[in-house]
C-alpha cells in the first residue's frame, strides 16, 4: 500500500506551508481554500515550483498532483460550505487553521466575537457538513492559553466531539522537533469514532496522556505525537547578547547546533531564490541592536547560535539579521519556518503580503511529521 492517497480538503491554504507536508506523505489536495489573492498568487507559483523540482517520492511518481486555486473562496460563506459539501462529501481529511489575529497574544485580541476569531466555526462548519475521516487543525497557543480564548477552544472541541470524533490536541514547538524557531502552537487532530473503534477492538487503545503520546511511542496506540528530538530545549546552553558586528565565528553547542539559526541560513548565497528580497534599511538601529537582543517587541536581532523568536513579521515587527545591518529576506524566512528551498515565491509580488505569507504559515516539517502519524492511523484502520 505504499502508493496508497488520501484525498484531503485544504482550508485557509495561504502559501501551502501545511499542504506540502501532507503532499510528501502522499496526501492528494483535492482543493485548497484561500481568499486572499497575493496568498492565491504565493499558493499557486510556489507549489507549481515545488512539484517541477522536488524530489518527493509520491510527487516524481505522479502519485500525487497539483491543483492550482482557481478562484478567490470565502469559508465563511454559507453558499461556499454548500459548494464544499457537494463537492468534497465522504472526504478523507481537512486540514487547516484560520487566521490567529484575534487569539494571538501580539494580535488583535478579538476571540471569538472577532472577525477572523470567527472563522474557527468556519472550519468547523465545514467539517461537519462534510464529515471527513479525519481532521488537522492548527492555530496560535494564545488561543490554548489564554484564559479568555480558552474557554471558546474548549466549546470548540466539544462541539467535535459531539459531531462524532476522537479528539487529541496539544502544544507542539517546532523548536522540539531540531529546528530553530520558538513557535509553540496548537495542534488538534480527530478522527472519526467508527475509525478509532474500529482500531480498538483490533487490539488498539486509546491514550490521552501527551506526554505518553509524545515520548512513550508504541505500535498498538490508536494515535500519537511525533517524538519529538529534544525535550525543553530552551534549557539547553546557547550564548547571551554579543555586540553587532563581532569577530566570533564559533561557539560551541554540545551537539543541538541544528538549533541555531546558522545551521539553516549559513550556506544562503545570492543564488537562492527570494534570497535578495527584503526591505531596504532605513533606521540607524540597524547598525546598534547587539546580536541575540530579540526582548523588544520590534528590531530582534537574531543571534547565529541561537534559536529565532516565532516568525512574525507583521505589526512592524522587525527581525534583523545576526550580521548584516539589514532585516532578514524573504528565503531565509521561508528556511526558519522549514519551507523547502524548491518552493519560491514570485518575483513580482510585493514584499509586504510575502512576510505576511510567512509569518502566517505553519512549518512544513512540522506538518510532514504530523501528517506521518496520521497517515499511520489510516494505514493501521485500512489494513484492518
């Protein structure tokens, strides 16, 4: 059953950072949801791109294909759930998270009476309409734990629940799983209950510990967490505040180097596509703030042997380079959220709604490894 597909539904795509990562684990997008059109333009070049140079199994094996987005979508719209419904009934997966301003803490604090708070009964909407095999949903942890937001997530499970579900979720850091961002986030994942059953009376059981979930792995659990690679790994030694501009050129890290920003933006060359994108330097901070200084809300200056503050870009949030006096591209920021480098952006589009692209995005492969694990649950329940 290797060159076995499952058909999914993508909801708030944006660029398609999620959807790759279901692609490489043979996950066929059926149709993906955005309205925004820079994200259309962004879905539609970077995925065309990734599946002309990846070299993915299920991607040079035409097991899996690219569906381009045809036109903008609005998910809120009740006449859209309709279409999705008629379209996509039966299914197997919808993934996505809608936009987080409104539970991020930097955010606009709306919740659920928000505009885009909104959109998580959207989603949900839709899921129920549709009553896929199996769910990812993902959103900003402000939404987790904030106890005002809170509140809504937990109806918001409930609710799945009730539309007849298992229900696991959690905060995943990608940082966990070797790669260097600090951006904790919910993950949610369901399945069907006739599925999870299913798998009970085969001999399978069901946990709800995550810590279990995460580092307790063993053949019989009806679903688990990727395991992650490093446990607390902010506790971990890295260097403090060095001043800009120092002559420093290694530190060492005890084996978590792949922790570090250098580890994935050292080798970038003028070569690279998006690499020679980012916005002009025009402020004096740009030469001061020391290397490692991201305790300000604005003007964080990465540190090469250190992990980067969650990718956020936006809100004039400005993320500078460890060495260069200017802010980081459009590639490197593409890297630090494990965007693979055969996904470009288009030349053309504005810089503005690029950073606002990545920042947005879920990384790829954190997605890849959650998607393996789900893949594993629908093996497992196939082969039955």
């Amino acid at each position: 059953m290797k060159n076995k597909t499952f058909e999914i539904l993508s909801l708030f795509s944006g660029g398609g950072f999620l959807d790759i990562g279901f692609i490489n684990q043979g996950f066929q997008i059926n149709e993906a949801v955005e309205i925004e059109s820079y994200f259309i333009e962004a879905y539609n070049h970077g995925l065309k791109k990734y599946f002309e140079n990846s070299k993915n199994y299920y991607i040079q094996n035409k097991i899996v294909s690219h569906n381009e987005i045809l036109r903008s979508v609005d998910a809120s719209s009740s006449k859209e759930q309709l279409r999705l419904k008629n379209e996509h009934k039966g299914i197997t997966g919808i993934i996505g998270g809608p936009p987080c301003q409104d539970y991020s803490v930097g955010g606009k604090n709306g919740g659920i009476e928000g505009e885009r708070g909104r959109l998580i009964y959207s989603y949900l909407s839709i899921v129920k309409k549709i009553k896929p095999d199996f769910l990812f949903f993902e959103n900003v942890e402000g939404l987790y734990k904030t106890k005002r937001h809170r509140k809504s997530f937990n109806e918001f499970v409930k609710d799945i629940e009730k539309s007849g579900y298992y229900v696991w979720h959690d905060l995943l850091n990608v940082l966990e799983y070797g790669y260097p961002q600090d951006r904790p986030r919910i993950a949610l994942v369901a399945f069907k209950k006739t599925i999870i059953n299913s798998l009970k009376k085969a001999g399978y059981n069901i946990e709800v510990d995550n810590e279990l979930l995460k580092y307790n792995h063993h053949d019989k659990q009806v679903f688990r967490w990727p395991e992650p690679k490093y446990k607390n790994p902010k506790k971990l030694d890295f260097p403090k505040k060095w001043d800009f501009g120092n002559k420093i050129t290694s530190y060492a890290l005890n084996g978590h180097s792949e922790l570090c920003t250098n580890y994935v933006l050292a080798d970038l060359t003028t070569n690279h596509p998006n690499q020679n994108e980012y916005f002009i330097p025009r402020s004096n901070r740009f030469q001061i703030v020391p290397e490692g200084d991201t305790d300000r809300k604005s003007f964080k200056r990465l540190h090469r042997f250190r992990y980067s503050p969650t990718v956020a870009y936006g809100n004039n949030e400005v993320h500078l380079h460890p060495t260069k006096a200017r802010r980081l591209t459009v590639r490197e920021g593409l890297r630090l959220q494990t965007v693979p480098d055969e996904y470009e952006l288009p030349s053309e589009m504005p810089l503005t709604p690029k950073f606002k692209l990545i920042s947005n995005g879920v990384p790829t492969a954190k997605a890849e490894l959650i998607a393996s694990e789900i893949k594993r649950t629908l093996m497992n329940y196939y082969n039955l």
